[in-house]
C-alpha cells in the first residue's frame, strides 16, 4: 500500500499540473501557491500476486518564490535563469513491498517460499532537479540517492513534455526513462543475501533503465478548482521481468489516477 501511494505521487503531472495550477485564474493571487484536494489512484502492480489497488489519496501543493511543495516533493530553488531552473529536492522512497500484500501461491510457482523474504523498506532520497521549458515543449532531469541506506541506491530520470492546449485544458504527452543503480535494482527487484541463506534463489538483476511513456491532462475548473489527470505506462526490461519477485509474463505496469484540487488562502495570509 505505501508503494503504490508514493508511485502516485511521483508521476510527472505531480509537478507539471501543481506548477500549472499556480497559473489557473482566481480571485486573489495568494490562492494559487496553496493547492488542496483528493485523488484516485490505480495501479497494475509488479509484484507477484499484489495485483491492481485502487487508493484515494490527499493533493496538497505549495509554490512560494524559493521552496515549493509538490506532493510529497519538497523543493529549494537553487538557481533559474529564463527557461533554465535547477533545485534541491527531498522525497520519501517507498518503493518496495511488504510480503504480506505479495500473493503466496504466485510466489511458490516462482520457486519463492514466501515465509523466507524480507520486506523492501521504505526510505528517503535527496539529490537535485533540473528543469528546461519553452516553446519545443518541457525537459527534466532528477538525480537522487538513497540517504537512510534502505537500499543505498540511486536513481536518476529524464522526461519530456509537450504541452498542447486542448479542451480548455493543457495535455502533455510525455516519454522518458528511468535508470535504477545496481543497489537499488537489486534491493526492490533482486533477492537479499540473508534470504538466500536461507534457501532463496539468488537473483541480482544489477543496474537497470525502465522507460516509459504517459499524458497528464490540467484544466482549470472555474476560478479556484483544477483536474488533474494521468495515464502512465512503464515498460519493465527483461532483467527485472525474470525476477521471482514479479509477476510471470509481465511486461509493464499501467498507472492512471484522477484528482480535483483547489486554490486556497490560508487563514493567517487572509487580512480580508
């Protein structure tokens, strides 16, 4: 349950749609850096056995001139120049699993006793954002690590957007990749060392690049509300594939969520 709720949050409309919705037209200026609303998730797991969820869950954003708050990204402007921004960011990772959502007849058919496996720990990662827009459309580019040493991987991505104008709204289809370092592959998608002494196959798919293609959908919905949507799709490389912790024959993961969210004046900015 805590890795698909943060898979959710870290979709790219997380950024792309907070940072639009501070345009979206209100009332009162101050409205639009504060964002608060509720959105449901789905998401086809990997995972043996864990299968599809869905989950409501909370959109809160904030965009003030230096720190930002997008989901659960917490963001410092470091630098930014026409087009060009770069920023330090901090995020919780809980990519991994506990044993007891994994399927145990799924897990026995691929040769995994399920008593045997230890659960993939939730952590946080910090590392640095850049972002590139302007008329050719929108690049980024993160860079984290692992600091509480649950896995002591990095990761690195990279995608780009196209923003459309369309149904009173803004599309962006987007296409990018994801590179996992050898730790961190190895620790959400490969066996542990204290669980192959104990008589569990030793897998380790090593360094790993999952791309992946998806559109976001932003449309101001009157003066102080937003929908924000997105259809994800990441395509899963055959060293992660043929991990006994996946689900046989799965090629990919499809996430889709829809969320409404509203611009608001906290209490202690409203002199009103």
């Amino acid at each position: 349950m805590k890795r698909l709720l943060l898979t959710m949050l870290l979709l790219p409309v997380s950024a792309g749609a907070f940072a639009q919705s501070s345009d979206a037209p209100a009332e009162d200026q101050r409205s639009s850096t504060w964002g608060l609303g509720l959105a449901v998730a789905v998401l086809d797991s990997p995972y043996a056995g864990e299968g599809t969820r869905v989950v409501p869950y909370p959109l809160i954003s904030y965009e003030g001139e230096h720190f930002y708050f997008r989901g659960i990204t917490a963001g410092w402007n470091l630098w930014q120049a026409g087009g060009l921004s770069v920023s330090a960011i901090a995020e919780p990772r809980m990519d991994g699993f506990d044993v007891s959502d994994l399927g145990r007849s799924e897990l026995a058919r691929n040769g995994i006793d399920y008593r045997l496996l230890e659960n993939r720990d939730e952590g946080a990662s910090v590392g640095l954002r850049g972002l590139w827009g302007g008329s050719a459309g929108q690049l980024e580019v993160k860079a984290l690590a692992d600091v509480t040493d649950a896995s002591g991987g990095q990761d690195a991505s990279i995608q780009y957007g196209y923003p459309i104008q369309l149904w009173k709204g803004i599309l962006t289809p987007i296409a990018g990749a994801k590179w996992l370092s050898k730790d961190a592959s190895n620790y959400f998608f490969g066996t542990l060392d204290e669980e192959v002494a104990r008589g569990v196959v030793d897998y380790k798919p090593g360094a790993a690049t999952i791309p992946r293609v998806g559109v976001s959908y932003y449309r101001p919905v009157g003066k102080k509300w937003s929908l924000i949507a997105n259809v994800d799709y990441s395509a899963l490389p055959d060293k992660i594939r043929r991990s006994p912790l996946v689900e046989p024959d799965t090629d990919g993961t499809l996430t889709v969520f829809v969320g409404f969210s509203r611009g608001f004046v906290p209490w202690w900015m409203d002199d009103r």
